[in-house]
C-alpha cells in the first residue's frame, strides 16, 4: 500500500490516512493539548504527506517519517501561539464502580503525574510520552529522534529516573 500510494494512487494512501490517523491525531494532541489543533495538524500532516510522498522512503517504517512532519507542525504553532499549554495530553480514566472519594484521589494522582512530567526537561518528556502514550518501540523511537537505540534506551532510563525525582520532590512539598 505505501508503495501504491508513492506512485499516486489515492485509494492506497487514504488506507493509510484511515491507518495512521489515530495516531498522528493523538501525537498531536501530546504536543498542542487542545483538541481542534490538533485535529487541525493531523489534516495538515497528511497533506503534507501526500505532497512529499516522493520524499518518503519505503524500505523505513512510515510512522517514524508521519511523527517527524507531525513534531514539526506542531513546534511551528507553538511557537506562534501566544497561548503556551502543557505539552501532555488529557488522560481519560473510567471511574465507574468507585466511590466519590476514590475517584478524587485518582484525578489527584494525574494531576500529580501530569505536573511531574511536564517538570522534566523537553528530551525527557518527549521521550516518555513517545513510549508510553505514543507507544512506540525503541526503534521507532530512534527513527523518529534519529538517535541510536541504545541512546533511547539509556535517554528513557534517565526519563523514568527524572521522573521518580519530581514524583518524589511532589511528595514532600504535597
């Protein structure tokens, strides 16, 4: 199909656009937190996907290459927006079955994870919400930052250990 939709055919690249939205919208929302950009830069990034199909190589996997036109659309409206958000997206948890109290800690709980992660440094946000709300793999991971894997995996220690300080420095001042 991507070699299909390399050579033109609209049919294959909509299987892809229909494939891959999801995540290039969810990609999106990580870095813009606000719904209608982010629907906004997952428009555009198939536009300019389809524009720049006779750029894309096919023997690399196609959600690296989609995330890096994603990342980019994104940094350049952050960049003109006055109006800075937090880079994490809006976790959604069911609280079905539990009680009022309960589910008060559990929004706490977020809200705590949320302001420790964006307390981390850029590398080591992007890094953990690349594996864990994007799941990517490490190699997708090391396409997309263009780094080695092992470097994702040392950088992704060094995240989760980052993160472990400013859960616990959260815990003391709390």
């Amino acid at each position: 199909m991507i070699l299909a939709a390399k050579a033109g055919n609209k049919t294959a690249f909509s299987w892809l656009v229909e494939k891959y939205s999801r995540r290039v919208y969810r990609a999106a929302l990580s870095f813009l937190h606000n719904i209608e950009d982010a629907s906004d830069i997952a428009q555009e990034v198939f536009i300019r996907a389809y524009n720049n199909m006779a750029a894309y190589d096919p023997q690399r996997p196609l959600y690296p290459w989609l995330y890096r036109i994603t990342r980019n659309l994104c940094i350049n409206r952050l960049k003109s927006s006055t109006d800075r958000e937090s880079s994490l997206p809006d976790v959604q948890i069911p609280f079905k079955g539990e009680t009022p109290e309960l589910q008060l800690i559990k929004k706490e709980e977020i809200r705590h994870l949320r302001k420790a992660i964006a307390g981390l440094k850029p590398s080591y946000r992007e890094i953990l919400l690349l594996k864990h709300f994007q799941d990517c793999s490490y190699a997708e991971i090391a396409d997309i930052l263009s780094i080695p894997v092992g470097t994702v995996m040392s950088r992704l220690y060094n995240a989760r250990m980052s993160l472990r300080k400013e859960l616990l420095k959260e815990d003391t001042i709390a």
